[in-house]
C-alpha cells in the first residue's frame, strides 16, 4: 500500500508541479549556470545505492574535502531560495518513481557513511529512504546525529501510513516556517563521522 501511495503521489506531483519545476530549471540555469540537476550516490533500502537527483544550488566545486566556509561561499542566490523553501528536493519525486526512495522515510546519507553506523543505526536501512522524514519533522538540520539516526530508527519500527501522512503535512508546516535550514553561520549539516556526531548535507550541490 505505501508503494502505490508514493507512486500515486509523486506521479500527481511532478504532472502538477511540471510548470514550477521547469521555472525553477530556468532560474538556475540563468543564476548559476552550468548543470541544472545535481546527483550523488546516496544509499537506498538495504545499503543499495542509487543517483539522489535535485536542483544544483552550489557551483561546481571538484574539491575531495569537504569546507564548510567554502561551501557556504559557494551557495548562489537561487541556492539560498531554494534551500529556504525545500523546493531544490522536488526533482527527487522521480528517485520516488523509480522505487529507489519513499515520499517518507529516513533521508538518504551518502554512501561512505555505511560503515560509520553501528547495528542499531544501521536499521534505518531497513526501509527506502525519503524526500522527508520523522527527523526532519522533528528539527531538522539542527539536531545532532545521534538524534537524526535515532529519529530514524523509531520511524521504522512505528511506520503506518497514518503516520506518513502525519508527516506530510507536518513538512509542510516546517517548510513554510523555516525551521531547521542550517545549523547556523549557513552551514547545512556537519559530516557524520560516527556516534556523537553533529547533524552538512554533504550535496556539494
């Protein structure tokens, strides 16, 4: 049932929202030039990993390390609009269709922090991940990681479509408050680098 649901769902959204996602398409290509969609290996149910796709709001930056201050220099002006508003997660709807994320479920996390979980961590793998999540409906960004991985873990043992939809509509609410965005000074989430750490959205985009 949550796989027609999200099927169901996205297919609506991207019919509904096509004219607002090709404005967007255009805003950043003009604003930031280069590539419209950002993608990066993130791990799916299981570990698996798959393409996350959505809208680039960062310039291009080959860099193997990650800084946080230059990452926040390299935020452009559609970037911070979109950030704001949650609309750089749209593209995403199509990770939805292809069965590789759920609508609601724990964010995917890039695929290097795989071993950096413990067992009890690691059952968050056990469902798809989502566009949103228990977590991001309860602080966001501005959490730690130990309490996003928690968060997480207690969406899977307590998932029921009620509760999906619960979470919905309570992202809904916390996008048009602009709760969560960062962690202060622009900064999106720290690196995971195992328990204790601090909730950098590492997207480079």
């Amino acid at each position: 049932m949550k796989r027609a649901f999200d099927m169901v769902l996205a297919t609506i959204a991207l019919v509904v929202l096509a004219p607002l996602l090709t404005a967007v398409a255009v805003v950043v290509r003009i604003d930031a030039g280069g590539p419209v969609l950002f993608r990066q290996e993130r791990s799916g149910r299981g570990g698996a990993p798959f393409a996350l796709v959505k809208f680039r709001t960062m310039t291009v930056d080959d860099s193997p390390v990650w800084d946080p201050a230059r990452d926040v220099a390299r935020v452009t002006r559609s970037g911070r609009a979109l950030r704001a508003t949650s609309l750089d997660e749209l593209p995403s709807l199509v990770n939805v269709v292809r069965g590789e994320m759920s609508l609601v479920g724990p964010r995917p996390l890039p695929v290097q922090y795989l071993p950096r979980y413990d067992d009890h961590q690691a059952r968050r793998l056990e469902v798809r991940p989502g566009i949103t999540g228990w977590a991001q409906v309860n602080g966001r960004n501005a959490t730690t990681w130990d309490e996003r991985l928690a968060m997480d873990v207690w969406y899977v043992d307590h998932r029921t479509l009620r509760l999906d939809l619960r979470i919905l509509v309570a992202t809904v609410r916390a996008v048009l408050a602009r709760k969560g965005i960062d962690q202060g000074a622009g900064i999106t989430m720290s690196e995971f680098t195992g328990s204790d750490g601090r909730a950098h959205d590492e997207d480079g985009s």
